[in-house]
C-alpha cells in the first residue's frame, strides 16, 4: 500500500501539470529540479560550519561543500562522510541535497562533504566516476586541514549517487590505498541494463518513471556495451568481497527498489556485512522530502544512526 502522503504528494503533482523530467532538456531540468525543492523539502538546519572548497581531479576543479555538525568544537576531529547527490547523472547538485547533508551531520556527528561531479550529457560515463574517487581521495589526503579524521572516512549517495558510491567502494577495495569504513547506498542504481522486475511494477506512476530513467541513462552511458561496465552496474562486478560495511535503504514504490536489495544480497554472500532496509510504502527519492513524508525523516534519522554506529561519532 502507498503511504496516503506519498499518493497525495503524486496527486498533487499531477494535478499541477508540472512537467516530468524526461521531456526537459537537460539545463531547464536542472533549474527545475533545484527550484521545486523548496516545496518538500524541510527548513535547513544550522550547522556549525559550512565550506565551499574545491578539490582537483583528472577533468579539472571539482566543487565541494564541507559541513560540520551543529555543537562541534572546532578543533574536533570528526569521521567523515563523502557523499555524492542523486539524479541521474545529468541533474541536482550541491544546493539540492543541502539540507539531507545538514541533517545527516547533525544527526550523526560527522562531518559531510558533498561532491558537485560533473554531469552529463556534457560529461559522460565514466567522468562522474573519475570526479568522485579523486574527491574522496581529496578529503583523505587532506583530512588534517579539515578536521576529520581519515580513519574514519564512509561514502555515501542516493539513486545515481549510491550507484557512484558503490562504485567508489569497489574502486578503493581495488587500488589498496583509499581504506573505507562505510557505505550509504540510498536508493541505489546498481544494474544499467535495469531489467529487474521492479522497473516494470512501478515503472509508471510513482515519480520516478520508466521514461526518466531511459533519459537520464541516455544522457550518460554512450555506448550500450557501458551497461555491463562494473562502473555502471556495480552488481555485475564479479568480485563483491573485502568491502565496507554497507547500510542499504530501498522504496516500495520505486523502479530502483529490487537493484537495492539484489546489491545488497550479493554483498551480503560475499561476506560482506550489509543491512537492507525498505520503507514499502514510499516512492524513489523520498529521503530528501521530510517537509511533507513523514517517513522521509524516520529514513534519515536511520541512515544517521548508522553512520554513528559504525563510524564511532
């Protein structure tokens, strides 16, 4: 059953006549995207620092925002999330997932960095990935200047982004140097080829449709043969062991919700310790809308208290 918050916010929505995503060209997308959030998105919550820093990558500089929680010394050495923002890959950005960083630095007491990775179509697969390792790199190498102890470092996103922070995870496994204590995987993309049975059960009608998902896809993957690149389906990577701890949140009612619980099954038979938990009566990108899904801020509130949990906060 849907949660009654959830079928109003769709009724609204429809009834508003907003335009759905897949028929924006991407920059109106964006503009549009950042705009709504207001909407049902909750206050910001104070913070004791924010930073605008920039980090180098292999593309060029890229944008991060740092967050401290509110009541941290600011001589204290906290762990720190790198988390990188959802959206297919083509839209949202640093502003759009503010108040979801705010709320998890203050609800976990760590320190958040947000990663701005260059997007598509303009930048395509794998640039997004590139962007992401070299600013998590980044925050390692400079965790004495940030006052985050390098440790205890965890990455994390939602829908594209838990699909970039799966894959980041792997990829710090792999070069051997990049040691991970934890990933957050919201709502994740994890199979490229989205085949699973969830894409056709909630494919339309529930926000995030089957038409959005083939745009964002196309936007960023180039080539077809892409979708079996562990990179972009991080579930077909053939060696899923010796990974950090993973924390797996999943929706009822969103196309993505049986890629989450595939992910986290096969990290869980790779002995892996993996916790998937599904809110079943919500829709995919529900997290970032406390202002009017209750259970957006239940969702949040977990997903802190695992971060605390694990990270030692």
């Amino acid at each position: 059953m849907l949660h009654p918050q959830a079928r109003a916010l769709l009724d609204f929505i429809e009834r508003s006549g907003l335009p759905p995503t897949h028929t924006l060209p991407p920059v109106e997308a964006r503009a549009f995207y950042r705009e709504r959030r207001a909407f049902t998105q909750p206050a910001a919550p104070e913070v004791s620092t924010v930073r605008d820093l920039q980090a180098e990558g292999p593309h060029g500089a890229i944008p991060l925002r740092l967050f401290r929680p509110r009541g941290a010394a600011a001589e204290a050495i906290l762990p720190v999330l790198v988390y990188y923002h959802g959206g297919g890959w083509v839209i949202g950005d640093l502003d759009t997932h503010d108040v979801l960083c705010r709320e998890l630095a203050n609800m976990a007491g760590c320190a958040i960095v947000a990663v701005d990775y260059r997007m598509a179509p303009e930048h395509r697969f794998p640039i997004a990935v590139d962007d992401c390792l070299a600013a998590t790199y980044w925050v390692q190498r400079n965790a004495v200047a940030l006052g985050v102890d390098a440790t205890r470092l965890a990455v994390g996103g939602d829908s594209a982004g838990g699909n970039l922070a799966a894959v980041v995870a792997i990829a710090a496994r792999d070069a051997g140097d990049l040691p991970l204590g934890f990933q957050l995987l919201i709502y994740p993309a994890t199979d490229a080829r989205r085949g699973a049975s969830s894409h056709h059960t909630n494919g339309q009608g529930y926000l995030l449709t089957s038409d959005t998902i083939s745009y964002f896809h196309e936007h960023y993957i180039a080539d077809p043969a892409q979708d079996l690149d562990w990179r972009a389906s991080p579930l077909l990577h053939a060696d899923l062991s010796r990974l950090p701890p993973a924390f797996v949140l999943t929706a009822g009612y969103d196309p993505l919700r049986d890629e989450g619980l595939m992910y986290s099954q096969r990290l869980s038979e790779a002995g892996n310790r993996a916790t998937h938990v599904c809110f079943e009566r919500q829709i995919h990108g529900f997290i970032t809308m406390g202002k009017v899904l209750d259970e957006a801020n239940a969702a949040v509130s977990i997903c802190a208290a695992e971060l605390r949990r694990v990270l030692g906060a």
